[in-house]
C-alpha cells in the first residue's frame, strides 16, 4: 500500500535542523508506518548557507522567512528548530493556518507563553509534540517500563544531574549561532531551560508530577563578550547553574542538578530511582546501559547489574541492528518521530504534547521564582 506523504517544512539549519533532517531521511526505513515525511522546504534567513544545507539534506526548497513557509499550502507540519524566542510566534502562525506543530525544547521563553501556545494548538485541533528526545533513550524507555511494572515498588528518592562544562572560561561570547544560549532575550533562561528541561520532562515522565521546588542558581560570569563584535560587552542575566530539590505527587524527593561549569562533564545526563524494592541508574555517557538493583535478588548474589539495553524486547531496538549493536544520540530524534507519526495513524496522541511540556515549563519557572525569593514554590 502506497504511504501517505507528511509534508514537512522545518526552521532552522544549525544542530537541531541536522538532527531533526536525519530523522526525517531514515525514519521511513527504519519503521514501519503509514505516513512518509517528505522534506518539503526548510527555512533560515541567510540564503548562503541555508542553499548548501538543503542541498546537503535533501529539502526539496527553501524559504527565508518562516512566515513564507508557514503560509504555503503543500506543507502539513511545521518543525521549530530555531532558538526559544522564535517558538510561540511560529508556533501560534502554524497553529492558525492548522498546520500540525513540532516545536523543540523548552517549549516557550516563559509559562505565559507556553500557555498561549497550548490553547493555540488545542483550539486549531492540530497535531503537537516538543521534542523532548532522551525519553527516547532505550534504556530511559526501559526504566519507565520497568517503574510501570512495579519493580521498584514505592519510590523514595529521584536524583537528577546534567553537567557540561563548555562555558567555564570568560572568553565564551555570547549571543548569534548557538550562543544565543547565553543572552536571555533569546533563550529566555539558563540551564533551567536548557539542561533541566530535558531532566524535568524525564523525571515528570518516569516518576510523576512535580508539586514544589526550592531552587539556587548562580552566574558565575558576569560578563561577556559579544559574538561578532568581541570589542562589545554584555551582561550575563541567565542562570550558568541551577540547583533544586523537588517533591513529587507521588510522595519521593528529588534533587537535580544543571551546570556548564562541571569540568571534565560534557553531557552527562544522568538520573538514580531508588525505591522499596530496588534501584535504576542512567548515564547518557553510557547511554546503552541502564543500571538495575533489585532487593528480591537472593541476599548473596545481590549487587547492582548492568542491562546492556540492545536487544530486541528492549524499546525501539527491534527497529535497528541484532543484539549488541548500539545506537546512539541521532536515533533518538528518529525514534521521537516515529513515535509522533503512530501517536498520529493510531490516534492515541502525541507525546510529550505542548500541553505536557507546559508543565515543565512551570516548574522550570518555579525553579527560578524559588531561586530569586528564597523560598518554596508550589508548582501551579
Ligand atoms: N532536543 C535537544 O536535545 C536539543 C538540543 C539542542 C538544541 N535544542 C533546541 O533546539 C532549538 C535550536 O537550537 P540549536 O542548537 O539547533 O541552535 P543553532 O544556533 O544551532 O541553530 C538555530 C537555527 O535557527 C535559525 N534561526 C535563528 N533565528 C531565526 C529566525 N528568526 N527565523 C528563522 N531561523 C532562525 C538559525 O539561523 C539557525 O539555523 C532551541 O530551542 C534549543 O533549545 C534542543
């Protein structure tokens, strides 16, 4: 039976525009669906290096400015892979002309915004998902399938780290390709937004709702200089750190940690579930392995084991080599984007939806309420 065709018009050619490209090239070839992605037009501003790009990926066409290729009638989905400011505004034009929305993380620059795209994609009654890849992570799967199963019974703890450190010296500017990162009109905050993102939306996924957080942040460099005009300098104003401890719906208590200034740490991602009866350990350094202790083991032989997570009962590796063979970082994206298009042939839903990243969005914001008041702050 001949595919339906998904018409895809992405914004964006920096990292998340190659990751999200390769997905849509293999994801036809590595599962079995009904739909196809087609990649239709891709859209940046500067024309000389978006041409090369396209030709690269194999986008059919290229548009630059996002608003010529939201308004375009052969594209189905629009896919936001541009820096956090850009989202709502495309967001809200994509939902409005009822394009389904693909938007990367986080979700918005604040709640407010967050808010305004949810009921915008809600109202349109188009398809939504943020794309928050590491619950894509087969062994980050596995450790929601075994928390499902009860394995772990009543949970205790939640530990969460994401440490890099590429921002240490007073040299990194900030501002312009990728660095944007660092300038708050753009990205909106610090790693609150950009690391403990992805390790809320995990932690809500694996252990459930977040209810209050007491969080410290830090900037350790106050100041610097200017991409491109390096003589220039600029007030750092988003978070280089952030720290938090949090307690969950579900009676446990979390700890997480977010930092560019952990030396020697280039993404280590990681999380520990402890629980009645037992343990799981994940590093996104060894992101094929999922660490398990299991306390109904016999008292001798009791020690934490290590699931090599590549075969094929193990989520999403049935889709890829024998057993033994690992995957690595870009098939999360494609493993995200498979799970999109049977959220969609199955219409059991998209997920994570805009409506479920706005919680993160929440919580990363009573993060930095709790940080800059100095108290608790109840997750709305
Ligand atoms: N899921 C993940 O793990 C992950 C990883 C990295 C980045 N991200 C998110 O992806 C988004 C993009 O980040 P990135 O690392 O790819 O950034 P990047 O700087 O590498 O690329 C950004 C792209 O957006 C384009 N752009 C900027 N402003 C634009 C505008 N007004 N109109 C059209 N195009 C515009 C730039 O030209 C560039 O092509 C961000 O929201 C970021 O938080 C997610």
């Amino acid at each position: 039976m001949a595919k339906k065709t998904l018409n895809v018009g992405m914004i964006g050619y920096g990292f998340m525009g190659r990751a999200h490209s390769n997905a849509y090239r293999k994801v036809s070839q590595f599962f079995d669906l009904d739909h196809a992605p087609v990649l239709k037009a891709v859209a940046a501003r500067n024309s000389d290096k978006l041409e090369p790009f396209a030709r690269n990926w194999g986008w059919e066409s290229t548009e630059t400015d996002w608003r010529r290729l939201v308004d375009r009638d052969d594209i189905d989905v629009i896919d936001i892979c541009s820096p956090n400011n850009t989202h709502h505004e495309i967001a809200l034009a994509a939902a409005s002309r009822g394009k389904m929305v693909l938007c990367e993380k986080p979700l918005a620059i604040d709640v407010d915004e967050a808010v305004e795209m949810v009921e915008a994609v809600e109202a349109a009654g188009v398809a939504n998902m943020v794309w928050f890849n590491y619950r894509r992570v087969p062994a980050i799967s596995l450790a929601r399938q075994m928390i499902d199963e009860g394995r772990l019974g009543r949970i205790f703890h939640y530990r969460s780290t994401y440490l890099q450190d590429w921002t240490i010296s007073e040299d990194v500017p900030l501002g312009g390709p990728t660095l944007w990162r660092l300038e708050k009109e753009v990205a909106g905050a610090g790693v609150s937004g950009d690391l403990a993102s992805h390790s809320i939306d995990t932690a809500i996924w694996l252990n459930g709702p977040i209810e209050s957080v007491s969080g410290m942040t830090e900037i350790f460099v106050k100041e610097r200089p200017v991409q491109g005009s390096p003589s220039e300098r600029k007030a750092v104003e988003i978070d280089d750190v952030c720290t938090f401890m949090a307690r969950f719906s579900n009676g446990s208590n979390g700890t997480f940690e977010a930092t560019r200034y952990a030396r020697g740490r280039k993404n280590k991602n990681s999380f520990e579930v402890n629980g009645e009866k037992g343990s799981l350990y994940f590093d996104l350094e060894n992101m094929h392995q999922l660490q398990y202790f299991n306390h109904d083991d016999p008292s001798h032989i009791q020690g934490w084991r290590t699931i090599m997570v590549t075969a094929f009962e193990h989520p999403y590796m049935k889709n890829w080599w024998v057993p033994g063979c690992v995957i690595g970082y870009e098939h999360t994206f494609i493993n995200a984007l498979a799970d999109f298009l049977k959220g969609l042939e199955s219409g059991e839903g998209t997920h994570p939806s805009f409506r479920e990243a706005l919680a993160t969005q929440k919580t990363q914001e009573a993060v930095l309420d709790s940080a800059r008041n100095s108290e608790w702050m109840t997750v709305d």
